[in-house]
C-alpha cells in the first residue's frame, strides 16, 4: 500500500482482497492503533472496522428486559413536570 496526499491529510488506497476480508464498505469507519513497539523493528499498527450504528443498536438488545407483567405505560404520568 502506499500513502498519498489527499488535500491536507493523507490517505492510504486498500486492496481489494484487504476490504474483502475485513468486510468493509465505502463510507464504512476504521480505527488505527498503534501497536506495541518492539524493539529494534519499524512501527506497526492495527486496523478494525468500527461497528455501524445497525450493529452496535443489535448488540444492545441483548441488555433488553422484558417489562413486568402489572406494567402499565401511562402517557400523562411519563409527561408530567
């Protein structure tokens, strides 16, 4: 891969065997982490794909709870000051 100037940052040009096997799509977000140093070799870092909102909302239904069976959702009392 190689680096390249885009305006006044720079970006970097993926394969397309590297998107494929990450799973990542146009307007998809990454990070970049530094990886630990090891001496006497160049910097590294590693890349994941951020999940999307779709993804991260599914992985928090696992937290849902059922209501209680006498609940009752009254509309004037969640409205009141």
């Amino acid at each position: 891969m190689q680096v390249a100037k885009w305006g006044n940052s720079l970006a970097v040009r993926l394969p397309v065997a590297l998107v494929q096997e990450l799973g990542i799509a146009d307007g998809d977000e990454l990070e970049l982490r530094p990886a630990p140093k090891k001496s006497g070799k160049p910097a590294s870092a590693t890349v994941e794909r951020k999940p999307g909102k779709l993804e991260r909302l599914q992985s928090a239904r696992k937290f849902r709870a059922a209501w209680p069976a006498d609940f009752a959702f009254d509309r004037d009392e969640a409205n009141a000051r």
